[in-house]
C-alpha cells in the first residue's frame, strides 16, 4: 500500500510538471486582440520602428518607402493586427504621419471592423485633412459593399466640398463593384 501511494505521488508529479511545460511552450492568445502574446510583441515593435520613420520623416512617400518591411509583415498578419492599428488611428496624441500610414494599411486588411472606425476619421472635422482622405482611400480599396451606407451618412455630416466630392466618388466606386 505504502508503495502504491509513494508512486502514484511521483506519477501526479510528473503529470503536473508535463501540464505546466506545455503551457509555457504554447502562450497563450492575448484576448484583447486574439494574437498570441509573442505575436502582439512584433506588431508593437513594428508599430514603434514605424513611428520613430514617421517622426524624422518629411513626407508621406518617403515614410512609405522606408516602411515597406513593416507593412508587408503586417499585412501578412491579416486581420488580428486590425484592432491595433484602428487603436493607432484613433489615438490623436500620436503623430498624424503614424496614423495615416496606419489608416492607409487598414485599406489592405480586408476587416468589416475597420469599416466604422475609419468612416468616423472621415466625419471627424478635428481630424488632419490628410488622414481623413487617407481614411477615405483606405474604404474604398476595402471593397466592402457595407461601407457605402455610412458613407452616405458621412457626406451629410462633412463640411468640406472636396471631401464631399471624393466621398461620392467612393461611393459610386463601391457600387459599382457589386
């Protein structure tokens, strides 16, 4: 008996060491964005490498160029880096170069989410003229019909005539790709 319950000790033993080492292989995902935690690591370093670019950057096609790396890789990535970059766009204390280039990417992501966070950068008159076309572009490479009603909305509530302008534009694009 005294045996019996010596091995069954060392077996829980070694069956609770076993659990733990494969948790620790595996992370587990991070719920707020539903990527891995080293993967969400990347995408913040990514994220930081892009906005040191933007701060010492002149113009936008520069900052294009030299983050071309960082882009395909996020890209690549697909849809779990959405609600980072969204969280980027909207974070006005960040650089406007950061979060048009962040807008400009969410265009390639082809995520529903993505849709009312960049309608309301078009509808936002606070917002850096710049980012709210690029916002705008970024709806119309999505593609996505679900877009057009907003957009609708969008050229109500926008002041500006060139904006209005190129809202239409996009709409009429987008239903035209139905």
């Amino acid at each position: 008996m005294k045996r019996f319950i010596i091995y069954s000790i060392i077996l829980i033993s070694f069956l609770v060491g076993c659990y733990r080492m494969s948790k620790e292989i595996t992370p587990p995902p991070s719920p707020e964005f539903g990527i891995d935690v080293k993967t969400e690591k990347r995408v913040r370093e990514y994220l930081s490498e892009v906005e040191r670019i933007c701060q010492n950057g002149s113009d936008i096609e520069s900052i294009e160029e030299l983050t071309m790396s960082q882009s395909a890789r996020l890209i690549d990535l697909g849809k779990a880096v959405s609600p980072i970059l969204v969280g980027v766009v909207q974070d006005k204390t960040k650089n406007w170069k950061l979060r048009y280039w962040a807008c400009d990417l969410l265009g390639y992501i082809d995520d529903e989410n993505d849709i009312l966070p960049l309608v309301a950068i078009v509808e936002d008159s606070e917002e850096e003229e710049k980012v709210r076309f690029c916002a705008l572009r970024a709806l119309a490479k999505m593609g996505n019909q679900e877009a057009i009603e907003y957009l609708k909305t969008s050229q109500e509530i926008v002041e500006e005539d060139a904006l209005k302008e190129e809202i239409l534009k996009v709409i009429e694009k987008l239903e035209t790709t139905e």
